[in-house]
C-alpha cells in the first residue's frame, strides 16, 4: 500500500513538474567594462560581472524575484596608490517577494507590498537609491497613490551603499578590511496625486534614518522632500523637487537641496530629447550645513564631485540616428554653495570664487541584438585655473566602455 501512494505521488509530480517549471523565468547575465581617468596620473579599472536571475510565481497573487553575482575588479594606476585586484566577490542583489491584492477598497484601489532586498529611491533620487533590504507598500486609491518604506543598509557591500553621513562612515569606507555599510535603518513615506492640476502631478515624501552603530559620532537625519511634475503639452515634461534636511550628530543642523528638469521631446525627430537640469546641495555656510544623504551620489560623469556643497546647471541631448543606435553629448556648470572646499578638493588656499569649471561628456548605445549592447562613454572636467584652481591643474579626462549580454 505505501508502496502504491509512493508510486502515486511520484507520478503526480513527474505530470505536474512540467506545468510548475514552464512558470518559472530564469537566466544569465555577463557584462564587462573597462574605463580611465587620467588626470595627474593614469587610473584603469577593469570589472566583470556573472549575473544569475530566477523569477517565479508564488501562491496567493505572490511573486518571487532571486538574482545574485560574481565580480572581478581590479585597478591600476601610476600613483602611489598603485594596482589593486579583487578577484571574487559574490553577492545578492535582489531578492524579493512581491504580491498584489486589486480591489481593496473599491473597483479603483491596489494594494502593492514587496519583502526582502530590492531596490528603493525617494523621488529625485538624491537622498536614497540603490539596493535595501527591508519592507515596500504602494496603495493606489483612484488617481492618488500612498507609500511606505522600512529597511537596514547595514548589510549592503559599502560601495553599493555609499554611507558618508560622518567621520565614522567615512572611517568605514576608507577600511579595506570593511565589507558591510554602516549599521543604519531608515522608514519612508509618501503620497502623489496624478493629475492634480490640469496634467501636473504633486506628492511629497519624508524619510528618516537612525544611526545603530557603535563608533563615537551618531548621526540621526530626517528628510522631507515635496516635489511637482507633469506636462506641458506635447512635447515638453518638467519637474521640480525640493529637500529639506534635520538632524542631529551632538548638534542640531539643517541642510538642503533642490533641483529642477526641464525636457523637449520630439519622437519624430530620431527621438530627439534637449533636457536642461539644476540641482543645488547646500554646504556648511551660516544657518546650514553640507547636505548629507542616505546614499552620497555623483554629480555628472566626469567631475570628480559629490552631490554636496554643490550647484550643477547643465543640458543635454540626446537622439537616435539609426535603429539600434542612440548617441547624447552634454555639458554643465559646476559651482561650489559655500567658500568651503567642496568634495573633489584641489582649490588653491586663497581661492575665493563660487565657479569650479566645466563639465563636457558624450556617449553611444548600441544594441547589437536583442540580448547583447555596447556603450561608450567619454567626458572631461576643465578646472577653473582663473581663481580657484592653482595654475597648471590639468584638465580630468574620462572613457568608458562596455559591454553586456543576456542569455
């Protein structure tokens, strides 16, 4: 008798195993890039990534999203630093379970929740983005749509996380022996109302986050982060944001940040695009200190600042020549908010300007085919030698080039 439901429950499975897998969406990913600066000194760094997806639906309207990788990096440059290589790095980047339940409330409303390590951006991007691990909930009532955000980054690699709220992050950062982010968790919450005036949208975001480490400065900040957009017509979409920060490190203090886009789109024209950005991040100057996000991000590509003590106005454009092939070039100018030295360093002692310089960059995408691409990048930043940057600072050149396929 066992031996006939043993039987049984095997042949159910082998007649069911075919239907279960044919669910599942699975598949491998392999990228490599290679890119330069050379300023004073020559700096290469090469990377190369295995990347492995699995996706597969789960009782209840759920869904299951599991990607991890490999990573081969290594550096060499001519300063004193010299070449670095780490050959393994195995890590996960997404691993998340998401389910959906419709009509909640009425015919109109969804509620949208998700668990694990995802990834997570407040609307500008500019105080939080990039891969956490906690918990997501979306309800959309009509044309109005409610967030909330929980998580901890201290289990993220230090480089995804790019924690530099204080001395002790940047303790972290700077200690080779150091793998995990700073101990930090953070809770966010948010509502935008699509089409609230004609077709601009409004909302307005507030995050926190709570230092849980144990080094010797606590930094505690809260962020609230009010923002328009929408069209106007056709062919133009804009949008403008604003962030306003508090926190405490044993003092109070407040910092802020802004920035605004304004972008043509003309399909018929190659799908050509002209956007005009500024964004703008306080430094310590008065009333106000360095804007400090959750996650300190880049400005433009080939400059070597950080989005604080910082004011970028730029445009760019971008089009299509042909099937498959899309090109951009742009440029921006970069000011520093305060008489304090900004991010990148260099200034000379008795600089006394707020311009720092130029920044030009270009690019290329091609898809090759449907699974594989190519993109080149290059850039330079021209240091203003005027009065800010002592004479003979040379000229940051930057290229980039890269390469990805899915299977």
């Amino acid at each position: 008798m066992n031996r006939a439901v043993r039987a049984s429950v095997a042949a159910l499975f082998i007649a069911c195993f075919p239907a279960f897998v044919s669910t599942w969406d699975y598949g491998l990913g392999f990228s490599d890039q290679s890119s330069m600066v050379v300023e004073d000194d020559f700096n290469a760094t090469q990377s190369n990534r295995a990347r492995a997806w699995f996706s597969s639906p789960f009782p209840a309207g759920m869904r299951l999203d599991l990607s991890g990788f490999y990573d081969f990096r290594g550096t060499y440059s001519t300063a004193d630093t010299g070449s670095e290589i780490v050959p393994l790095r195995l890590d996960v980047d997404r691993l998340e379970l998401a389910g959906t339940f419709a009509d909640l409330l009425t015919n109109s409303s969804v509620l949208r929740y998700s668990v694990g390590r995802a990834d997570v951006s407040d609307f500008s991007g500019r105080v939080i983005s990039g891969p956490s691990d906690g918990a997501h909930a979306e309800f959309a009532l009509g044309n109005s749509t409610y967030r909330a955000w929980g998580g901890y980054r201290g289990l993220l690699y230090k480089e995804d996380a790019r924690s530099f709220l204080d001395i002790d992050d940047d303790s972290n950062y700077s200690d080779d022996d150091e793998y995990f982010a700073p101990s930090r968790a953070f809770i966010g919450v948010g509502a935008r109302f699509a089409e609230l005036l004609g077709a601009q949208d409004a909302g307005a975001e507030l995050w926190a986050q709570v230092d849980l480490g144990s080094g010797s400065t606590k930094t505690n900040t809260v962020y609230f982060e009010p923002y328009l957009e929408g069209r106007l017509g056709r062919l133009f979409r804009w949008r403008a944001w604003t962030v306003a920060e508090a926190g405490s490190d044993g003092d109070a203090f407040f910092a802020m940040a802004a920035g605004t886009m304004l972008r043509l789109s003309v399909p018929e024209l190659k799908g050509f695009r002209l956007t005009q950005t500024m964004s703008w991040a306080s430094g310590s100057d008065g009333n106000f200190k360095a804007f400090t996000p959750l996650r300190q991000g880049p400005v433009g590509s080939a400059s070597p600042f950080s989005f604080s003590d910082i004011l970028s106005v730029g445009m760019d454009a971008s089009f299509s020549p042909v099937r498959h092939l899309s090109a951009k070039a742009g440029g921006s100018a970069l000011y520093r908010s305060s008489d304090n030295p900004p991010s990148g360093g260099g200034l000379r002692d008795d600089a006394v300007g707020k311009f720092l310089g130029l920044e030009v960059s270009s690019g290329a995408s091609l898809r090759v085919a449907s699974d594989a691409t190519l993109d080149f990048s290059c850039g330079m930043f021209a240091p203003n030698t005027s009065d800010m940057y002592p004479e003979g600072t040379k000229i940051r050149w930057t290229a980039s080039l890269s390469a990805s396929l899915e299977i």
